[in-house]
C-alpha cells in the first residue's frame, strides 16, 4: 500500500518537474558560437543550364559572388548586361524538381517595397557584397522574381542601361 501511494505522489511530482524544467528560457550552449558565412566566387553555369544561359546573348562567363550560410544555404549575386526581354525567357525556361510544391512558369514583376522585408535578414557581410543590389531603387530598376524549386531568382533590371542584378537564393528547409 506505501508503493501504491509512493508511486502516486512521484508520477505527478516528476510531471511537475517536467513542465516547469521545459518552459525555462535559457539558450542552449552552442547557440552563442556563431559559425560565420564563407563567401567565394561563382559562375552562373553553375546555376543555370548552358541552353537557358544562351537565351542571354552573352558571351563568357558570368562570374558572381556566392555566400553560403552554414546550416541554413547560400546565396549568389551577379551583376551583368542583357535585355529584360532576354532575362525574362531565360527565368522561364529554367528547369525545376519534379517534386517541386510551387514552381513559377515565368518571372513576375514584384515592388521593389518588397525587397524591404528579405533586406532585414540579410547580414553584414551580404549587405556588403552585394550593395548594388540591394540599394537599387524603383526609379531605376524594375524588379522580376521567379521561384524554381530549390531555387528563388530575384531580378533587377535597369531598362536604360541593360544592367541585370541576379539574386539566386537556396534554402535548406
């Protein structure tokens, strides 16, 4: 009869312990050691496939900075001359997975406004890289966005100059 009543009191005791240990607040140990971003060159073939980059008209490589972020993935940004017209056909042609949940056809106009919100997450070190892209400014630049699973394109465009701004984003999760 003790056990029963031991038994009793310790389940509920433990439960008790177990919600309260639960809702501390405390960081875990690993989560003040920052791992930093490693950024090198890339290529856009990397990115896109030889038959789409052809519908660019440009002749070469088109050499870029990629960042990546461990843990979390990596983003390029590339900075060259084509049309909009070109940059449109070549985001539209671009493979995606088959298991892709969302995949765009082509690219759609988004406001640069919207651009205001990613520019939060970006870091210190990304900022810095890619500083035209992300001070260009409506007046200048319309802006394109297309998602190809596991990829998401963000595309600027400067209509007067041809200059393109290329974001190519890759999330882990």
């Amino acid at each position: 009869m003790n056990k029963i009543k031991l038994y009793q009191f310790y389940f509920p005791a433990m439960l008790i312990a177990g919600v309260i240990g639960c809702n501390r607040h405390e960081a875990p140990m690993h989560a003040s050691l920052e791992i930093p971003s490693i950024s090198f060159a890339s290529n856009l073939r990397d990115f896109i496939p030889e038959k789409s980059l052809q519908l660019l008209k440009y002749n070469g490589n088109i050499v870029g900075e990629k960042i990546a972020h461990p843990g979390v993935g990596y983003v390029s940004y590339f900075d060259y001359q084509a049309s909009e017209s070109d940059v449109l056909t070549m985001l539209a042609t671009l493979p995606f997975s088959k298991y892709a949940m969302v995949a765009d056809t082509t690219a759609y106009k988004i406001d640069l406004r919207f651009l205001e919100l990613e520019r939060t997450q970006v870091t210190a070190e990304e900022m810095e890289t890619a500083f035209d892209f992300w001070n260009a400014t409506a007046d200048e630049y319309t802006a394109y966005e297309c998602r190809k699973f596991p990829w998401k394109h963000t595309v600027l465009v400067n209509n007067r100059t041809r200059r393109v701004l290329h974001r190519i984003e890759y999330k882990l999760s």
